[in-house]
C-alpha cells in the first residue's frame, strides 16, 4: 500500500469513526430518536436543507445523506483557478427580489447582497456576426417590421411574451394550470411568439440568449413553461449573495445540529413501506441502511431512476420520473487581465447566435481589475462541449469570445469549465418542459408515495430558481408534519 492508498483508507476510517460516534448503531443521534418523527432527507441541496430546518425546528428527527461533500447542490461557486478572489457561479445566477424563501433564509443567514438592475442585463446582443445594440429607440435589425423597429427589444419582449404571461392568473394556486392554459402548453415557445404576430427576425433576435437556455431551445420547449417562467423572473432587482451564492447553503446546514449531514453518502436504494420507510447506503467504502418514519426525496428525477425502489411507486410517478427532461449546461470561463469589454457596455447578460449562446459578466460588481466572462451554453451545444476535454473547452470557448469580443486573446489568462450532465449527482441541470408535458407534470409530480415525499425545484411551480428549491422543502416538511399531528 502507497502513501496516497494509505491516505486514502485513513480519511475513509475517520470518516466511519465520526458517523458511529455521532449516529450510533441505527444512524440517529443520541437525544434526537424520536418514535415516530424520524425523517431521512435524501439531498443536501437547498431544498433538503428547507426541509430539514422545518422538521427540525418541529421536533423531529433528522438525518440528511449527501452524496457530495458539500451541501448546496447546484448552487455552487467556483473561486479555482481564479486570481484576486474573483468567483464565478456554476450553479444559481441569481434570485429576484420578490423570491420570499430565497429572501427569508439570506436574512436569516444574515447574507449580504448585491443588486443587478434589469436595464443592466440586456444591453446588447450579437446575432448575425455583429452587435446589436438593444437599448437604443429604434431597433436597427433587417427583417423587422416597421412596427417592430419603432417597439425596440423590451416592446418586443412586452409584446409577444409579457403579454401572454399575464394570462397565467397564479401558477401557485392549487389546479394550476387550468384548462384554459392548455392551447400553450400545446405550443412551443417559437410558436407562441409567431401566433402574437412576430416576424422571423424577432424570433430570431429574441430567442438569443435567455429564451434558448431552456431545454433544446424555443422550438421544442412548452410555450406555458416558459412563460411561467417569466411570471416569477418579473422583479425591480436580481440579487446576488457577495462572496457568492454557495455562502446560503453553507450558513443554512451551520442552522442544523451538528452531524445532520452526513456527507459522502450515497444512497442505492428506496424501501417504502406502510409504516416505515428504508433507505441504503453507501459511505466509506461499505454499504448500509436506515429505517425511519418519513423520508423527502430532494434528488433530481435524473438521478432518482437510477436507483432501485422496491416496492416501485405508483405507475403515473413513476411516469414522471422516466420522462422529465433536465436542461443540458455547459459553463465556461475565461480569465482575463482587465474587463476589457466595459468599454463595450455589452451588459450583464449578452444573447448570441454562436456556439457560445449567452455571454455572461461573471465578475460584475466584484471589486479589482482582472474578470471572468463566462460562455453559458445548452442544449445540444452543452452536450457537445460536454464530450471534449477540459482543455478543448476553454480553447473552444476561447476562439468564439475572441470573434464576440475582440481582445480576448491579448487578455486571456486562464480557464475552467463545468459541465452538469456528467455530475453523478444531477444527471443534468435544471428541468425543462416539453410541448405538451407542462400540465400532465405538474399536477402530480409533487404528490407524495406514502410516506415519501418528494422535493427540489424540479417539484416546484419555479423550476431552476432557488427559491422554487426552498419553498418545495417546506412544503414537503409541512406535509410530514400534517400527517403526524
């Protein structure tokens, strides 16, 4: 056995060690064993974290398994290979204000923020190998219609998207959605735009960037679930937590008691029962159980059909897990000596047309002269940057940022990437709605099995937010805890 074997083996014993001293021989802690309100959380992700801090602060007993060895999930913040302290997001972007769980736990935390105004996100786009600026008052771009020339890029967006979102009534109520939703959950997305009378050239231009980052893009995704999107996206400010968005988890799992998280468990398998439900594990290197009361599922569907459930759940959830569809993201980052592209005022958020997709500012408001630009791709781009190497990814990005943004190649410093669809525990990132699939989803997709209940964003009516992830863990501990009382 080498030094690196021997290493290896004895962080894996201490870790063993810990769990017995903490967990005991049936993996609850001593003192919190409380018949009939131990719950197992399956995912350390915000919406596991919520459920825990809920059950907890009831009086029930909790033990989270995280395959990781941090919580957060896809909340998650790059500070390597980056100089200065810059940090980057590989997960979460931002939340908008008005997100009241996001908002609730960063002050609880007692996270400081910072705001990007939207006029400060879409500045400009680059489409057809030039810049178009979009905060001007006449839309320079052939093909338009006249009208569409004289709305510019907001009347456009006001016009054939906002305006459809407001027939939405509430996609928090209960029966949400109803059937009077169903003629565009029957529809994509580029479809919905061309109905309300857009020409090709604004599909064209308004489908660059955020439009196209959900799923394989506007003419596969349902028009309902983008425009449910919006319904939630609409705020006076998008807030970032300084430091970094991965600081909420972190100061969300210090909330719990100490040894709630037990990292580097993986969990196999799902044993629902009548009265009890089990779930095994793995953990230094051996292979365990745990039995409890109730159990919330906060893993991803991606990952939840990769384990063994027996009994199975119910046909129909069965169904949903099969089906849904996680959003292909591959992140790039490039260092560079200065933020050359100030001078352009190109924006926080940039749509293209190239391989790149969408262009990010991901060193906005942080302090000192090097940046990041960061390439947010999806779809059949993501999974095609996926499949090259660590370094064809950074040269890859590299040669379409210097065609975007000229200079890049006088300033390139370093670069990073990640790609979430090779994450063994996401199997993809945030989940997306195929034409036809919104409304069939959503009305069962939260419903517990018994005494597992599920949670994460993808349960929510706010997929892809942090505040969707947040809220499906409360509710899922609120159901818990109705079935107790």
């Amino acid at each position: 056995m080498d030094r690196r074997d021997f290493l290896k083996r004895g962080a894996a014993a201490v870790v063993a060690l810990s769990a017995g001293r903490v967990f005991g021989s049936r993996g609850w802690a001593p003192g919190r064993d409380v018949a009939g309100k131990r719950v197992v959380i399956l995912g350390a992700g915000l919406a596991g974290l919520s459920a825990a801090y809920e059950l907890v602060n009831n009086g029930f007993s909790v033990v989270i398994f995280e395959g990781r060895t941090r919580p957060g999930g896809r909340v998650y913040t790059l500070r390597e290979p980056f100089r200065d302290g810059l940090h980057a997001e590989a997960g979460a972007v931002f939340s908008p204000a008005n997100h009241e769980h996001t908002m609730h736990f960063a002050n609880l935390c007692g996270m400081k923020l910072h705001s990007v105004p939207p006029r400060d996100l879409f500045l400009a786009s680059f489409v057809r190998s030039r810049m178009i600026r979009l905060d001007q008052s006449a839309l320079a771009f052939e093909g338009l219609s006249p009208e569409e020339t004289r709305l510019g890029f907001g009347g456009m967006l006001e016009k054939y998207f906002y305006s459809a979102v407001n027939d939405l009534t509430d996609p928090i109520s209960p029966g949400w959605p109803p059937p009077s939703l169903k003629r565009y959950d029957d529809m994509s997305f580029a479809d919905l735009l061309r109905s309300r009378g857009a020409s090709s050239a604004a599909v064209e231009l308004l489908s660059a960037g955020y439009l196209s980052m959900w799923g394989d893009g506007v003419e596969k995704a349902s028009a309902l679930g983008l425009l449910r999107d919006g319904w939630f996206g609409r705020s006076d400010f998008l807030c970032q937590i300084e430091g970094g968005n991965d600081r909420l988890p972190h100061a969300i799992a210090k909330l719990l008691p100490e040894g709630t998280i037990r990292y580097g468990a993986k969990v196999t398998r799902i044993e629902p029962g009548p009265r009890a439900v089990t779930a095994v594990y793995e953990q230094a290197g051996s292979r365990q159980t745990i039995t409890a009361d109730h159990m919330v599922c906060a893993l991803p569907f991606g990952v939840l059909r990769e384990l063994d459930t027996v009994p199975a759940f119910s046909p129909q959830k069965q169904k949903i897990i099969r089906e849904m569809a996680y959003t292909s993201v591959a992140l790039v980052y490039l260092q560079t000596r200065r933020r050359y592209w100030k001078q352009k005022q190109i924006g926080f958020w940039m749509g293209t047309d190239t391989p790149l997709m969408t262009v990010i500012d991901a060193s906005y408001k942080q302090p000192g002269t090097r940046g990041i630009l960061e390439a947010y791709i999806t779809g059949a781009q993501a999974r095609a940057v996926t499949a090259m190497s660590a370094e064809q990814r950074v040269q890859h990005v590299r040669q379409h940022m210097q065609q975007v943004l000229p200079g890049m190649d006088a300033e390139f410093e370093t670069g990073t990437s990640k790609t979430w669809d090779d994450d063994e525990f996401t199997r993809g990132d945030y989940c997306w709605y195929k034409v036809g699939q919104t409304a069939e989803i959503m009305r069962s997709v939260a419903l517990p099995e018994g005494r597992v209940h599920f949670a994460g964003d993808h349960t929510s009516a706010m997929p892809g937010w942090m505040n969707g992830a947040l809220g499906s863990g409360k509710r899922a501990a609120l159901e818990i805890q109705r079935s107790v009382t």
